[in-house]
C-alpha cells in the first residue's frame, strides 16, 4: 500500500501577517519580485507561490529574508524569516539591508563582525550584486542624520544646592563627595556603568571615552599602514576581531550624543577598512556588506562628507568588477550628497570616481571632462585647507594615477605612460600595493605603444613585488597584463618574462 505524503501544516504566522500588511497574495508575490530585482534575482512568483507559502511550503534559496524584508519595509518593525514560520536561509540577504535605526545598524554590523571572526568560509563566497548597490545609496542620500545616538544615559544630575535638604551624617571636609552610587552587577542601562573587568576587558553597558575613540582611530590607522604595504589579506582577519571584541562593545555602550557621534564614526571607518581589505582578497560580497554598513553608521554620525568617501569606495569596486554604470551613478550620487560646500581635494576625489567609471564604459569624453574637473579641483586646494584624515591621500601622485587609469582604459596609451611614470615618481615606497597597481598599467601603456621588451621587464618588477603581498588585487593586475600578452606569446621578451614569474613561486 503506497504510504501518503506527510501533511503540511498551514502557515498561521504568514497569514497572520499577510492580514496585518493588508497584502493580497499577489500583492505580496509582486513585491518579492520587486524586492529580488534590487538584489540582482529574477523571481517569478505569483499569488499561487503565496498560496503554496500559506499552506506549509518552504521557499528556498534567499527567499525567506525576501519575504521578511518586504514585511520589515511595510510594518515599519524587523522582522526575520522565523517571525514569519519559514526556514532561515544562508547569509546572502544579510547585510545589504540599510537599517532604519542606529540600534539595528549595530545589530546588523555586529552580526556580520561576529561570522566573518567565525570559520564561516561562505561568507567569504558571497557574490557581489550590483543591484545590492540601489537602495543603500539612494536611502543616503534621501536619508537625515538620526535625531538621537546616545545610549543608556542617565537623567541630568541636580545641581547640589537646588537639592531639597536631607539629613547628613558628619564627614570630614576634605572627604570626596560621592555623586553617584556605585556600580551594581546586573543593573539596567542607565545604571552608572561597570568599570572594566579583570584583563582589561570591556563589560557590557560600560561608558565609553574619548580615549576608547582615539584608541580606534589609531587602530584604523594601523591596519591602514599594514593594508598599504602588505595587502588586506595580511591582517584583515585581526582588525575583524577587533571589530567584534572591542568595537561592537563600545556601541553598546553607555555614551551622550556627542561621543556617540564620534563612536559611529570610527566604527564607520573601520567598517570600511573591514570591507577594503575584504575587497583586496577578492571578498566582494563581503566586502559590499561591509560597505554598506560603514555607509549607515556615517549617517549615524552624522558625517556627510565621509559618507561620500564610503561611496566612493564602492564605486572603485565596481570599477575593478567592470560595473561602469554602477560606478558612475555611486560617484554622481556622493557628489550630490556632499554638495559644493566640499574641500578642493575632496571634490577631486569624487570627480576622479566618475572618471574610473566613465573610463570602464569607453567613455572618453565623459571621461576626461571628468578629470578635467578633478584636476581643477585639486589644483584650487590650498596648503591651509582643512582636509579630512581619510582624504590626504588623494595628492598629485594619486591624481596622475587616476589619469594613467582612465588613459589605459581608453587605450590611450602615451597618455597613460606619462601619467603613470608621473605617479610612480611622486608616490612613496610605503604605499607599495598602490605602486604595483601603477607599475602595471605602465607596463600595459608601454605594451600598448609596442614596446614589448621595457613592457614584460616593469611587468615582472611587479609580478616580483605582489608576490610579496597577500593581495588578489596586485596579482589580478600581474594577470590582467599576462593576457594582453597573449598575442606576442612566442616572443623572446615574453619567454623571458615568464621564466621570472615562474622563479617566484
């Protein structure tokens, strides 16, 4: 006897919802589809999808986080795929949300801290979605700064004369006053805070200082020299763990609004530098969350202008990825959003990122009026300007760089050889990842105009300095030129050349 298929029990908790959203099946369907498009994914749902939902069927792949967002965006309160009865998915979705308040930022930042400090390898795996880039950049642009960041502060402490009197018991006048009572295990969030545990660790709901912040400015700027010279990969694991146990701390901490400010701002910044170095080992989903989050916790601080530098970080990922469109709309809407009221140099490196991706697309006109405006820019900066910490990088030798790009992209190549000779000339020895990257769209320029023999010997200078890197990126480039190689393989400058690239491994 042919035994029946288990029954499914219907979907309460779905329906339940479905009610208070006011969706009909095929509302909610069509606004899946919607919400799958962002994402890159051409969904097909209709309102039987909806009905099989309601009857017990699982949806598979990252339809459930779909599905919670749309009600997450409708009801105004998030919500996971469990609040919904259906089963979690993998960590696809996760991460390109751009969360309403600074307490779910946290939550999402946080949770992404906590599973790339994990063994969780497919993290690591996640593919780059250029439609994962619309909604983030369009809720920042549109978005405001948020009213309030402060946590757990207490109530502002009456000044001691305008305190009705009480009965005191006698103390010595040169005792200290005490103007709070002293630290309680388990007490609630607008407890006077703990003080630091054994070993120096932080404890949860602790105030957080002004040393605690120059603390993580200083980290960012450690890991930022290290990533420079030796690649994301050498120490991109490290400042991840520092994310999670110190920095993540501190966000759920005890702070006023001004510390606030200045914590989200840092923990913006190194958010980044997480998604940076992730980008550099050829993480790009990962990196895209990251990105994606550091723009969120700059609107928690308030910083405008920073947000344009997030921006423009995900624009030169998309650059790398060949997503020249993508990569012009991001520079465009950074532009916008800090407006005219920008540092010189600050302005040039956004115009500098429209260029790089007008230079993808083969737009040369578009391109070089671009860099024209960059150039401009950098030229009307004084040496008195205030320039952010995170802008002082885009000097002359940056700028030559950003030309010698554009150049090699529209196969301009004399161009791109004397802007890249330039930028080689200018630039110190310790931003070595950013010299190899130069060196070889030198050696692409060169090959370019057919010098083949000075093209393969800058080609294998390069090749021998990324391989002293923990950089996917300067060995990509190696790579990128080895296939324009290709139509002069039986050469002898070629041969050469891959005898010395062979010696390095």
């Amino acid at each position: 006897m042919t035994e029946r298929p288990a029954q499914r029990t219907p979907n309460r908790q779905l329906a339940a919802l479905i009610a208070e959203a006011g969706f009909s099946n095929a509302g909610l369907a069509r606004r899946v589809d919607q919400l799958g498009l962002e994402h890159g994914l051409d969904l097909r749902y209709d309102k039987t999808s909806v009905t099989r939902w309601l009857r017990g069927q699982q949806p598979r792949g990252t339809t459930p986080a779909l599905i919670a967002e749309v009600f997450t965006r409708r009801l105004g309160r998030r919500l996971t795929a469990q609040d919904l009865g259906l089963d979690a998915c993998a960590p696809v979705y996760a991460g390109l949300e751009f969360a309403g308040t600074p307490e779910e930022a946290i939550d999402i930042v946080g949770g992404l801290w906590r599973k790339d400090s994990g063994s969780h390898a497919e993290l690591r795996k996640i593919a780059f979605t250029p439609a994962g880039l619309v909604v983030p950049s369009r809720d920042w642009l549109i978005g405001r700064p948020d009213d309030k960041v402060a946590r757990g502060e207490a109530p502002a402490r009456v000044p001691l004369q305008a305190r009705p009197a009480r009965p005191a018991a006698p103390q010595h006048p040169a005792a200290p006053q005490l103007t709070a009572p002293p630290a309680r295990v388990g007490a609630g969030p607008t407890a006077v805070p703990r003080q630091r545990g054994q070993g120096g660790e932080r404890g949860p709901g602790q105030r957080v200082t002004g040393g605690d912040i120059a603390a993580l400015r200083s980290v960012g700027e450690l890991f930022r020299t290290l990533d420079d010279r030796y690649g994301g990969g050498h120490a991109r694991q490290a400042l991840v763990r520092y994310l999670e146990h110190e920095c993540e701390p501190m966000l759920r901490g005890t702070y006023g609004e001004q510390t606030g400010r200045r914590l989200f701002g840092a923990a913006a910044d190194l958010t980044r530098l997480a998604g940076w170095t992730s980008f550099d080992i050829a993480a790009h989903g990962l990196a895209q969350r990251y990105f994606v989050q550091a723009l969120r916790l700059s609107q928690a601080a308030a910083d405008r202008a920073y947000g344009s530098f997030v921006l423009v970080t995900m624009s030169r990922q998309a650059v790398y990825l060949g997503h020249g469109r993508e990569a012009v709309q991001l520079a465009r809407v950074a532009q916008q959003g800090v407006g005219s009221g920008a540092p010189p140099v600050v302005q040039a490196l956004l115009h500098s990122a429209e260029a790089r991706g007008h230079g993808v697309l083969g737009e040369v006109r578009a391109s070089t009026a671009a860099l024209v405006r960059a150039e401009r820019a950098l030229e009307a900066a004084k040496s008195g300007d205030e320039v952010p910490y995170w802008a002082r990088f885009f000097d002359e030798a940056q700028l030559a760089d950003e030309f010698g790009h554009c150049h090699r992209d529209l196969q301009q190549f004399r161009a791109a050889a004397q802007h890249a000779e330039r930028s080689l000339q200018l630039r110190p020895a310790a931003l070595a990842r950013s010299r190899v990257f130069c060196r070889v769209v030198l050696a692409s320029a060169r090959l370019g105009l057919g010098e083949l023999d000075q093209a393969c010997q800058l080609a294998a200078e390069a090749a021998g300095q990324a391989a002293e890197m923990r950089s996917v990126r300067a060995l990509e480039y190696v790579r990128d030129f080895e296939r324009r190689l290709e139509p002069y393989k039986d050469a002898p400058p070629v041969r050469t050349y891959r005898d010395k690239v062979a010696a390095l491994g």
